[in-house]
C-alpha cells in the first residue's frame, strides 16, 4: 500500500498530462488547496470488486489500484478527484450533474460514459 498526499499525487498527475490539453496540475491544485490536507490518496490492492478506484468521501480517502497503467491511472484520479470536488462545492455525490460539469471542467470526457441510479444518488460512497 502507497499513500500519497493528494499534492504529491497531482504533481504526478500533471507530469504526464502537460500538453493534452487539460487543465493539469496548476489548475487542480488551486482548486484543491482548500482540500489538499483532508483528503488522501492511497494505492492499494482494490480487487476484482473495485477495478479502478474508490472516493470514501467520509473518510476522505481516495483509492487507486495499484495495477493500473499509468493511463488509468490519471484518469481514475481526474474521476475520483471529481467526486471530492463535487462533494465539496457542490454537496454533490455520485455521477451528478455537478460530477459531470467538475469532469468536464477538467477537461475529461469520461462523465458521458456514467449516469446516475437512485442507489448511487443514495449512497454515501460508491466505486469508478
Ligand atoms: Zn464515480
């Protein structure tokens, strides 16, 4: 298991998406700063269950798997990063519209391929 401090994370995360035409880490960071210290990012073992990643907003962790390519991986964390700003400024959980318009804010397309379920509106954390 890794754990990451969102920070850290981000600045992995832009490393590999300057010049793909998203906003990248400067922009998530400004967004994040209010939050950087309350939320962790942790690489584990998720399991068959949860392939890519999970936001447990109230414990305020966010899993990544740990067999992820790097591909993957940056765009479970744009996802998951959502949610949390989702969350945060919007009270918003799940495939929302404001988890959408957070996606497409950072410039990820992946918010067309999710709709939101009454359970999942229900729930307090769901997975990827
Ligand atoms: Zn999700």
């Amino acid at each position: 298991m890794i754990s990451l401090a969102i920070h850290d994370a981000l600045v992995a995360f832009d490393a590999q998406m300057r010049g793909h035409g998203v906003i990248g880490y400067n922009g998530l960071n400004s967004l994040c700063r209010d939050f950087e210290d309350e939320v962790e990012v942790v690489k584990a073992d998720l399991g068959p269950r949860h392939a890519y990643g999970v936001c447990q907003l109230r414990r305020q962790v966010i899993l990544l798997d740990v067999n992820l390519d790097v591909s993957q991986e940056q765009r479970t964390l744009i996802h998951e990063v959502a949610h949390w700003l989702a969350y945060k400024v919007y009270g918003d959980r799940g495939h929302g519209r404001f988890w959408r318009r957070t996606m497409r804010w950072l410039g990820d397309d992946g918010w067309k391929r999710y709709v939101n379920s009454p359970e999942e509106m229900a729930a307090e954390e769901h997975d990827v």
